[in-house]
C-alpha cells in the first residue's frame, strides 16, 4: 500500500516530467547538454559568428585585399589566418586541442572582418595555458601593445627600407586583439598573452570564484596597409609629369618587393590607376610653383600638398 510520502513524490515526478516536455526538453537530453558548445554560444560577440562549431570559413576583407579564414578540422584541430592578396599571411593554429585539462578549441570567423580561436576549459586547474603555433610573414615581426595583444609590423630591415623611400605611416599588417577569458557565468578571469618563439601562449588564472567552463580566445583583425609616401621639392617637381609619376612609384616598388617581407606592400604600390596619375600630377604641379611638396596616401593615392 502506498504511503502519503510516496504518493506525493509521485505527483511531483509527474508534474516535473509534464514540465520537461511542454518545455520541448526531456530528462534525457538535459543529461546529455554539452558544456562546451553551451559555452562557445555564449562568448562574447557570438553573433557576429557565421560558422558554427564544427565548420570551415572564408570571409573576404571589405578593402579586396585578402581574407580571414577559419578551419577545422578532425578531432577539433583549428586554425585562422589572415592571408593577403599578394601572398604573405598570419596564421595561428591551435596546438594540444582537448588535451588533459579538458580544453576544446573551434576557429571562427566573424562578420566584422575579424577571426578567432574560441578555447573552452572544461576542467578546473589552478594553471591553464593554450598554446597556437603562429606563422608571421617573413620580414615581419610582432609588436605587444600595451593592453597585452601584438601588432604585426614591419621587421628592423624592412621598416629601415620604407623609411629610405620615403614612405611612412601605419604599416600594420594584422593585429592579435588584447587577450580575454570569461567563466560561465559571464565573469572576467584573469589572462594574458606570451609570444614565445613561434608559439603564442595565452595564460589564464582561475580563482576560487571561478565557474567552469572558462572561454578564452586570441582574435586577429586583418588591416591591410595603410601609409604615406612623402616627396621632396625636387621629386615634386619632376611629378608634374605623369611618365615620372609612373616612373617614381613603380621604382619604390620594385626595391621594396626585393626585400623579405616586402611584396606585400610593393602590390599595393602597383594598383595605382591612370585616373590616380593624373590627380598626382596636377597635384604636385600645383604644389611645386607654390613651393611645397607631395604627399601620397597609399592605397587611396590620394595626393596632397604639404609643406616640406
């Protein structure tokens, strides 16, 4: 015979089961909820996303001059790179994926010209690292910025070679954004970034607040070239005429595509158009009989008048 006690936990099984359906969810499939997909959906700028956990992507940057690029591939291996129209590229691949400390990482791409590795550690530890092999293009080099990410510029011989060309300006190739983890209740957990050889190590420090599982990711935003060639009175002079406008901008190229790292910026050099030559030269007749010099803003070719 039943008792009053178990009659009223049968009544309240009922009730929970009624609920769980109605709710589309079932006691089998709240079991079988996966921790890091339920994290991956909820880190930051999530919708920006277009792929999902186990998919490939390619967006091309809205300057046509590249792409950013998402793989992943078996058994979670993932990578992202930003590869240039001319060649040169910067990767970063996910090393030690669902290694002992339970982390699992998926490449990203994201609709606002950026991608990412999104880490998600499913175990506590009191020391968490992810570690990404990352390739920088020859001649390049990485800078840390002071809020902890790296600016990819030029490398020492080939800053040195743009400098005697007369070119100057923001020559960022890529930026690794500024390292951020946040546990699963959406609280900041302590991180940062190490660039040690060819690795990135991204170090995150759990505390005993911290709720598992914890996301974290380096994201790269591609930015292309932009940057300023500066002429003297005496090349001003000689760009009146278009010949020497051609003449002038196909040279700076071809010396600085022989340097390591420097096709890159020599191809953006090379897309100058005839309307660009024409407004160069009027330009810099106009800022010749008024004794001043040309400034060029590369890759709009937008020429300007300045004093020199």
């Amino acid at each position: 015979m039943r008792t009053k006690r178990t009659t009223r936990l049968a009544i309240y099984a009922a009730l929970l089961s009624g609920a769980l359906v109605a709710s589309g969810v079932t006691a089998a499939s709240a079991e079988e909820r996966d921790p890091v997909a339920d994290a991956i959906a909820q880190a930051p700028l999530n919708a920006q996303v277009i792929n999902d956990q186990h998919e490939s992507a390619s967006v091309d940057l809205s300057t046509g001059e590249g792409a950013l690029v998402a793989e992943n591939a078996h058994h979670q291996e993932a990578s992202i790179s930003y590869d240039l129209d001319s060649g040169p590229s910067l990767t970063l691949t996910a090393q030690d994926s669902r290694s002992s400390n339970g982390a699992d990482t998926t490449a990203q791409v994201l609709s606002d010209g950026s991608a990412r590795l999104l880490t998600v550690f499913t175990d506590a530890d009191s020391n968490l690292v992810s570690k990404y092999a990352t390739e920088i293009p020859e001649g390049w080099a990485a800078q840390k910025r002071s809020d902890g990410g790296y600016d990819i510029v030029p490398g020492p011989v080939l800053r040195d070679a743009l400098g005697k060309h007369g070119l100057s300006g923001e020559f960022v190739l890529a930026t690794i954004d500024a390292p951020w983890a946040v546990d699963a209740n959406g609280a900041e957990v302590a991180t940062s970034f190490e660039l040690v050889g060819n690795q990135l190590l991204q170090r995150i420090k759990p505390d005993a607040n911290t709720a598992f599982p914890v996301t974290a990711d380096p994201r790269v935003v591609g930015h292309g070239y932009y940057f300023s060639i500066y002429y003297n009175k005496s090349e001003t002079r000689s760009m009146r005429d278009t010949g020497a406008v051609v003449g002038f901008i196909l040279a700076a190229g071809a010396a600085i595509a022989a340097l390591p790292g420097g096709v890159a910026v020599s191809a953006v050099l090379y897309t100058v158009g005839a309307g660009a030559v024409a407004a160069i030269a009027t330009v810099a007749g106009n800022a010749s009989g008024e004794g001043r010099c040309l400034k060029l803003d590369v890759p709009s070719f937008i020429p300007t008048s300045v004093k020199c």
